[in-house]
C-alpha cells in the first residue's frame, strides 16, 4: 500500500516535532525537579541526545519529502528503519522486564501486557513499513527527481 508523499512529508515532520517538544519539556521539568532526578537525567544522556537525534532526522526528512528533496527520501527511509528497530527492542525490553516482577508483586497479565504492546507496534510498523514501499515505489522516484 502506498501513502501520499504529501501526508507521508505531514504526518513524520509533524510527528517528530511533538516528540521533539515533548522530550524538551520532560527534560526540563526533571532538571526543575530536584536533585535526585538531575542525576538520574544525567545517566541517561546519551541515550536522550541520540533518541533526540533519531527524531531530528525524521524532522528534516519529513520536510525533505514535503520539498520533494531527494535527500529527504533518504533521510524519512533511514528514520523509519531506525523507528522500527527502536520500536522492536523497546517492545521486547518492556515484556522481558515484565517477565521478572518484584517478590510479592501481583502475577503479570500477560494477555494484557502482549495486547498493549500489539497495540502499539502493529501500526507503528504498518506506517514505517507503507512508508519505505511509498519512497522506494517508482511514483516517489519521479516525484524525486524532479
């Protein structure tokens, strides 16, 4: 299934710019919120800068794709493999650390834990994949090039 190169450039660059200001702002609250989570803020740098790159680059390549820049191609395709690797490890990380509760804690729903993460990644890889099949397809490739 193709998308529109138009709402495909929309939804990315609209898209990573609320996770962009989101971030910020949960930044900020947590160096507002005392010492305790300014340290803990500060274990976690690199991985917020880099996620905060991942999310600049779909930024640019969203905006690439709506100028009909060829190096927005690229860049939205790389945002999108990187999205569903993401994606993938973050999904699995979330039900390996629920198969490991805490002494005394309730038993895990896992029916539940399985049916919130399907929730979110089927779609999410539905749209990447659609994505890379819209930008690699041969209607993207003269749109591209001019």
């Amino acid at each position: 299934m193709e998308l529109p190169l138009a709402f495909i450039g929309w939804f990315f660059t609209l898209a990573s710019a609320a996770a962009l200001v989101a971030g910020a702002a949960l930044i900020f609250m947590l160096v507002r919120a005392g010492e305790l989570h300014r340290r803990t803020l500060s274990y976690s740098l690199v991985n917020d800068l880099m996620l905060g790159a991942v999310w600049v680059l779909g930024f640019f390549g969203g905006i690439g794709v709506i100028r009909l820049q060829p190096w927005g191609r690229y860049l939205l395709e790389l945002f999108c493999w990187a999205l569903i690797v993401l994606l993938v490890l973050s999904a699995a990380s979330r039900l390996y650390s629920r198969s490991r509760p805490d002494p005394g804690a309730p038993p895990v729903n896992w029916l539940g834990e399985i049916t919130g993460v399907t929730l979110i990644l089927i779609p999410a890889l539905a749209l990447c994949a659609a994505t890379i099949v819209t930008l690699r397809g041969e209607a993207a490739m003269k749109a591209f090039s001019g």
